[in-house]
C-alpha cells in the first residue's frame, strides 16, 4: 500500500514538472515574440532626447491639471456672478418693498392728522 502512495506521489511530481517545463516553455516563446515587436516598434533615443521627452510630458500632464482646474473655477465663477445678480435683485425687491412700506405709512399718518384735525374742530 506505501508502494503505491509513493508511486502515486512519484506521478503527481512528475505531472508538476512536466506543466512547469510547458509553462516555462510558453514564458520563453511569449518573451521572445515581446522581444521581436519591441526590436520593431521601439524607439531608441540618447538621455538628452529622453530627459528633453520627460519633460514634455509631464508639462503636458501639469497643463491638462491646470486646464481642468480653470475649467472649475470658471464654473464656480458663473455659480457667483449668477448668485450676486439673485442678490441683487433680491436687494431691488427689498428697497422697493420698504419704499412702498413707507409710502403707505405716511399716508396714514396724514389720514391719522386729517382725522384729528377734524376732531378738534
């Protein structure tokens, strides 16, 4: 019965071997076929170039931040220039309402002296 555990055993370790040779080999062929599209398409350029191209992309990177910002704030921007004129209108509505207020008050004022003239005479 050990006989045939370990002969079992000795099968599974073989089998895992076996798929890991596979594996391996399917890594080599896959980093070969990298190798030959990066030998392809690759662009080989001096530091200055690289430094000069790392440059430009992180500019252009800080220029998309910045655009997106200028974009908010314009937005937040149109957000007060809308809520001052609701002010502002608001305030006009205000004054007018106090104008009216006080319109009204003095006509009754003159109602109230006409009313009390006519009593003492």
């Amino acid at each position: 019965m050990e006989e045939k555990e370990t002969g079992s055993g000795r099968g599974n370790s073989e089998e895992r071997w076996k798929g890991a040779i596979v594996n391996l080999t399917e890594m080599a062929s896959n980093l070969d076929s990298l190798q030959k599209l990066l030998l392809k398409k690759a662009v080989f350029v001096d530091e200055e170039t690289f430094a000069k191209a790392s440059l430009s992309s992180e500019q252009a990177r800080t220029i998309k931040v910045l655009e997106q910002r200028v974009e908010t704030l314009e937005r937040e921007l149109d957000a007060a220039i809308s809520a001052a004129a609701r002010a502002r209108a608001e305030k006009r509505q205000a004054e007018a309402g106090q104008k009216a207020a006080e319109l009204r008050a003095q006509e009754i004022t003159k109602e109230l002296e006409n009313t009390t003239s006519m009593r003492t005479n």
